[in-house]
C-alpha cells in the first residue's frame, strides 16, 4: 500500500486549514455568545459543525504519528 507522506506547504492543505481555523473560530464564538451552552450543545446543527471538523484533525494527528520506519 502507497502512503504519501504529508505535504504542508500544498495549496490544497492550506487551504483546508485556513477554512477549518476560520470555521471553529465561528463556532466558538458562537458558543460563547449563546445564552444557554447545555441547549447549544444539543443543537444537532453545532453537533454536525463538530462533527464537520473532528475529520480534519483525525487526518492531521495521523499523519503526525505516521513515520518512515511504519512504512
């Protein structure tokens, strides 16, 4: 099996991380602006929002913890 080790300086990935930083700056400044956090938390809106981002950052610890020797 072919692993590609990760690229940062792709336009591609910086652009991912610059539209992730800019979406969970959103979100947590919803969810400090909101009156009731138990209810946003709830919300199944902000739970697909999470669950939006948690992809992201599954990708990039696995492709912190992958090195060379595991190839």
């Amino acid at each position: 099996m072919f692993i590609q080790e990760p690229n940062y300086r792709d336009a591609f990935f910086v652009v991912e991380s610059v539209c992730v930083s800019w979406f969970i700056v959103e979100l947590l400044l919803r969810f400090i602006s909101c009156p009731s956090k138990r209810s946003f938390c709830r919300d199944i809106m902000n739970i697909f929002d999470v669950l939006a981002i948690v992809p992201f950052f599954v990708t990039l610890a696995t492709m912190q913890v992958r090195t060379p020797s595991q190839l």
